[in-house]
C-alpha cells in the first residue's frame, strides 16, 4: 500500500520524495477537480439547452472594505500562515500525519497572526483604491457554471460536516464518551454523510439562483459517480481501512485469471496500521492484515467509473427531467447495497433485522430511484391513456 503520495512515486519511478501529502486525501481532492470539470460541462450543455438560464446579480462597487471583509481575509491568513508555516518548523511532526496535523490545534501563532494581519490589510488597501466618491449599484451577467467555486467551497465544508455527523453515529457509544475526539479526529468520515449534507448544500445554492431542483440533480448526477469511483481509487491504494471482511474462500477456477490480490488481500504497510507487523519492516506503515480481506474499495472503483463511463455516455440521449438522477440513484445505491454484504461495518437492527448504516441508505436510493423511473414512466403513459 501507498500511505503517502511519496510512498506511489517511490513504487512508480524508484525515486524516494519526503513527500507526506496522504494518498487519500490527495485522490479526495483530485475527486473534487474531477466533478468540477463533469459539473462545469453540464452546466454548460444544459444553459446550452435552454434547460437552465444565466441570471443577474446586482453588486455594489467603489464602497471601501466593511469590517466583515477584513475579518474574513484576517481569519483566512492567519489559517494559512499558522498551518502552513507550522508545518515548516515542525516537519517531522507533518510528515508523520499530514491529516492529523490538519485538525489538530498545532501551528504557528506568531506567522499566523503576522499572515493574518497581511491579508487584512491588503484587502483594505485594495478597496480603497477602487473607491467612489458615492459607491453605486451595478447589474451583471452571470452563468451558472460561473458558480462552481461557491459551489465547491460550499459542498466540501458542509460534505466535511455531514461525514464526520454519520461516522459519530456509526460510533455512537464512542462519540458519547469523547465527542471532541471523535469529531476532530483525523479518521471516520462516513461517506454517505459527506454525500447528503453536500447535495444539498449543492441543491440550495442551485435554488437560490433560480435553477429547477430536477435539472440540478441531473447535472450532478455523472459528477457524483466519477467522484465516488475517484475516491475509492484512494482508498484502495492507501488502505485506508475500509475494506471488506475477511476471505479465506478459494479463488474460483472462472476467475484464475486475477492477480490473487483482487480476490483477497492483506493491504501490507496500510495507510493506518492496522494488524500484525510485516517481519523485516521497520518504521512507519509496517503492519498487515492477519488474513487476507475483500478488497472492496477496488471493486468499487472498477462499477463506479464504469457507471461513469455509461452516464456520460448517454448523457445526451437521456433527455427526460429526472432520468438521469433516478438512473444515478439506482446504479448506486444498487452498487452499494450490495458490497455492503463483504464490507465490514458497523451493523445496526431493527425488528429483527440486521442492517448497516450504508446498507440502509442504497436501499432508499435504490427504491427512490424506481420510484423515479416510475413515476416518468407514468407522467408520459397518463396523457395517451386519456386521450384514448
């Protein structure tokens, strides 16, 4: 496994980098740019359409920097400057988990304070210099793709709530005994809470601005299954923990043909050092799993980037409001509800059934999206009906 990007570019190129970026989250990030790119198109193909409309915003100009502004820049550079150059002056401490120094309470104060204060005055001294006499009021154009930064920020903060929410129920007890910890952790981020608490927030801001909410799950429809199947390549190459249960079933003879680790596998130096030590291996990163496990996260790249691959295929064809989300809906909550039967996790009962957390929501998406094709499937059969 590969915890660190450094860690891949040393099994890619043999050239060994103090390079401490997580796999994981450099792959989450590289998710979001992959959805960014897939949203924007769409955007752009459904304004194309006529299905979408670019709107105006009245913005006021040459008014000097309200007292709102210069905190926000101050708080943003003093983030900047007390992380970043606190990772500087404590390498070491980085290096050995990137994540958790990120969400702990260590840095640098005074460069913080002093980046702070910079960025304070700067956006200060630029609105002073575009100021007016009277300040006034003008009217712009803009298109809704033109909203994919607000959209991103947005979706990945309140994403980041709703994954660590989920995961502290998933955990509950824990979560009861250590709220703080659990929540400020480094790990457990459920990714259905990510998903939820980002949709709507995507939703929310797509309504604000005049936009039908079935055009809006359409759009982000493709953008959320590459995103899923991007991640999953993350967790599949860090080890991250969310694997499968433990297979020690023999490879089938129709699939002899897989390496072995695609039908079980250990995850040797896993990103959080779970299992047994790896004999020979000193430092970081040297443990293994006792026994070889599904490796879920790979089968589920592999559906999910297919979906993709299937979604923005017919993307085109598909023009009937609402298909493609209910299309979306299906392909994964199917996908999901069935992994979850070789994925470890915590399980939840109810009436005497036993159920996950994920398990219960691609049951939902899978029910909510035939119900979706359902009622299309009517909305265009009821007219020729009454017509007869």
């Amino acid at each position: 496994m590969f915890p660190t990007i450094g860690h891949l570019v040393e099994y890619l190129f043999h050239i060994r980098l103090a390079f401490p970026i997580q796999t994981f989250g450099f792959f989450v990030a590289l998710a979001f740019f992959g959805a960014y790119i897939v949203f924007t198109a769409e955007f752009k193909r459904y304004e194309a359409n006529g299905k979408i409309h670019a709107f105006k915003r009245k913005i006021v100009i040459g008014r000097p920097a309200s007292m709102l502004d210069i905190a926000a820049n101050f708080i943003l550079g003093f983030l900047f400057g007390f992380k970043t150059f606190g990772a500087l002056f404590n390498y070491d401490l980085f290096a050995k988990n990137p994540r958790a120094y990120l969400l702990s309470a260590n840095g640098n104060l005074f460069i913080g304070l002093l980046t702070g204060i910079c960025f304070a005055v700067w956006i200060y001294i630029d609105r002073k210099s575009h100021r007016l006499n009277k300040p006034k009021v003008v009217e712009e154009t803009r298109h809704p793709y033109q909203l994919m930064g607000l959209i991103v920020f947005s979706v990945g903060f309140f994403g980041f709530i709703g994954a660590k929410l989920f995961d502290a129920a998933d955990n509950f007890n824990l979560f009861v005994h250590d709220p703080i910890g659990v929540f400020f952790s480094s790990n457990g981020f459920a990714y259905y809470g990510g998903l939820i608490f980002g949709a709507l927030t995507y939703l929310y801001i797509g309504y604000r601005y005049g936009m039908k909410q079935v055009h809006l799950a359409d759009i982000g429809s493709p953008g959320m299954m590459l995103a899923y199947g991007v991640g999953r390549i993350g967790c599949q190459l860090a080890g991250d923990g969310d694997w499968g249960r433990v297979n020690i079933h023999p490879k089938p003879a129709a699939l002899t043909w897989l390496p072995d680790w695609m039908w079980s596998f250990k995850y040797p130096h896993n990103a959080i050092n779970a299992g047994i030590p790896i004999p020979g291996c000193t430092g970081n990163y040297c443990n293994q799993l006792l026994q070889g496990v599904y490796p879920t996260p790979f089968y589920e790249l592999v559906l999910c980037l297919a979906m993709f691959g299937l979604m923005w295929a017919f993307r085109k064809k598909i023009k009937t409001p609402g298909l493609m989300f209910s299309i979306y809906l299906i392909l994964n909550g199917g996908e999901r509800f069935l992994i979850e039967h070789i994925r470890i996790n915590f399980n939840y009962r109810f009436l005497g059934i036993t159920f996950t957390q994920a398990e219960l929501i691609g049951v939902l998406m899978l029910l909510g999206g035939i119900a979706g094709i359902i009622s299309i499937a009517y909305k265009r059969y009821k007219p020729a009906r009454n017509i007869r």
